[in-house]
C-alpha cells in the first residue's frame, strides 16, 4: 500500500517492555511497514495529549494498550478519554490480568473496550481484518448505525459492525438494506444478507442445540463464552445445523464461539421441550481442551461473541452475584462437575437413531 491507513497510538511503560513488546514491534515492522503510523508512548498522559490533540482526524485510529497499574500508565484513563470523543477508535487492551480475571474484563468491556487480549498472534489477527475499512470503496454507500461511520461498502460493513460493536448494550437497529428491524444487527447482516449463508436449507420446526460445558485439568478451570450486547458470561454452543450431529455441533459452535478447539468426553443431561411453534431438544456436553497447551480463548469480538475465558468456580460464583452471567446454567453445572455429578458416556447418543 502507497500511504497509511491508521494511526496505531501504543501506550506501553517501560516496566512492560518485555519479550512481547518487542514481538509486538516486529510484528508491526515486518507485516504493517506501511498501513499504520505508529506514536509510541510510555505515560497515558502522553497518550491523552497526543489524542487531544487531534482535531479532524486524515485517519482511523486503533490503541494497543496494557492494562497499567497507575495513574501514570493506565490504560483505562486512556479508554475513557478515547470513548468519550468517539467510537470509530478500535481499542485492543493487552492483559494477562484481564484474561484471567473476569471482573476486570467485564468493566474493561463496559467502558468501551473493543478486545481484551493476551495474544500477539490475535493482535495481528485482528489488525488484518481491520485493514480493509481504512481502504476507499466506489460501492461505499451504507452509515453504521452505532457509531454513525460512513461510507462503507456491504463487505466492510459486514466486519465492522461484530468487530467494534459486539458489546453494544442495545443491539437492535434498523437494517439499512432491507429495512427490517433487527434484534441483533451483526447476525441480522450473517444470516440474511451474507449469500453463503443465505444458501444453506431452512431450519426444521425441531430446534437441536448443543452446549458444552468444558473443564481444563491443569487448573480446573471452566470455559465461557461472553456474550454479545452484554448479555453476560455463558456456555460455549448454539444450535446444529440440518444435516449435522450433536456431538460435532458441540465442537463447531465451541471453537467458533470460544476459539478453543475440544473432546468431547461425556453427556451431563438431554432435555426435550414440546411448544406450540417449535420442538427443542438440547443435549449439555462435558468436555476437556483437546490440547491444554494450546487452549488459549478467543478474544477478537465477531458476530458469534466478545470472546471468552477461562474461569474457576469460585470467579463464578462472584459472576452470578454482580448480574454477571447470561444465566443461572454455568453456575449449576460448574457446580455439578466440582462435586463429581454423575457424567454419562457419549454412547448414550446414537447416532444412527437421532
């Protein structure tokens, strides 16, 4: 590319200028030599005049931060100052802490961040996706309806609207192409607008949802997912696809939703609810990462997520009394597991009879 498209604004101090400091700045020299211009600081207050200083912004910005322990390099009064001009700006907090935490993450999420990470690899990840809505369209015609940004051809509309606005506390909006109102907008755009997955066979009136419950043995950990619009923290699943089998719609939805790719070792509970409309049937899975050293959480935000984590019972129990989870399940079958609940064997499921 002949110029830059962002402004990358990284707010890292000293004291953090590890081993992942420096991959971060190779990454950025070697894969984006011309797509940003890079300002570097060490103190938010750097940071913030830098920002304030910009009137009419030539370009979009994007901000690499830590977390920062004080006042002097805290990310979070970097945030605040950001959002309270605007939305347009990306924000990509890199934290083990936040990973780990899900209080910290969740008000980090609150105050608009847009990723929380502790992954350069997602970082560079999601910079590539960023890349093509600094990039001028002849089909640009459509406004997101969140953060009002211009000028966007249906396909970058299709990234932005997951990427900066999963984590909008009111998701519905009108869709500007077929003028529907929408509950969620990002999935509004995937499943009716998106021609892949407009081509795939309607839904049976038996609805068959796979959700999983997923412990890492190393820590005894739990995986949730956190769900867009804020809906809360959650377990990883979603509905199967005609044609597909439970078991494989656990896998799919958990590496989809979570990022984390699982076996499947047993079958907490099989529910089957008669409505007027619909038949559902939904089947709890338990399951182990199918590698531990390699179970790292999403964190880029797309139209199935916010992303998700790792968490113990004990930071669930704290979920459930801060309004923090989507449901009482997580809680229920974490508890379960911890006091050794019985677990059925997958042969429970035949396949060739359902």
């Amino acid at each position: 590319m002949s110029s830059a498209l962002f402004d990358l604004i990284l707010l890292w101090s000293p004291q953090e200028s590890d081993a992942e400091y420096v991959e971060l700045q190779n990454l950025l020299k070697t894969e984006f030599p011309t797509e940003f211009i890079i300002h570097s600081f060490t103190t938010s207050q750097q940071a913030i005049k830098h920002v304030l200083a910009i009137k009419n912004p030539s370009r979009l910005s994007i901000i690499i931060t830590k977390l920062g322990m004080n006042d002097e390099n805290s990310g979070q009064i970097l945030i605040e100052t950001i959002r309270h001009q605007d939305k347009h700006t990306f924000i990509i907090i890199h934290s083990h802490t936040a990973c780990a935490d899900p209080n910290i993450r969740w008000s980090l999420a609150s105050l608009g961040v847009n990723m929380v990470t502790e992954s350069i690899t997602q970082i560079r990840n999601v910079l590539h996706q960023i890349l093509p809505l600094g990039q001028l369209n002849s089909e640009s015609k459509y406004t997101c309806p969140y953060c009002k940004w211009s000028s966007f051809s249906f396909s970058q509309l299709y990234i932005h609207v997951p990427l900066y606005h999963t984590n909008e506390q009111e998701l519905s909006t009108k869709c500007q192409i077929c003028q529907r109102s929408t509950r969620n907008y990002a999935v509004h755009l995937h499943e009716e607008h998106n021609e892949e997955h407009r081509q795939r066979p309607t839904p049976t009136p038996l609805y068959a949802f796979s959700l999983v419950v997923c412990q890492r043995k190393c820590d005894n950990r739990f995986l949730v997912v956190q769900e867009s619009g804020s809906m809360g923290f959650w377990l990883p699943g979603g509905r199967v696809e005609i044609g597909e089998q439970l078991d494989k719609a656990a896998e799919r939805e958990t590496l989809e939703e979570a990022g984390v790719k699982i076996r499947l070792t047993g079958i907490l509970k099989i529910e089957f609810v008669p409505r007027t409309d619909i038949n559902r049937l939904r089947v709890i899975f338990f399951a182990e990462p199918f590698d531990e050293n390699d179970c790292e959480p999403k964190s880029i935000p797309d139209y199935e997520s916010y992303g998700a984590m790792w968490l113990t019972y004990e930071q669930t129990v704290q979920c459930s009394t801060q309004g923090q989870l989507r449901g009482n399940e997580p809680l229920k079958w974490f508890k379960y597991v911890v006091q050794n609940g019985i677990i059925h064997p997958l042969s429970v499921l035949s396949k060739t009879e359902l």
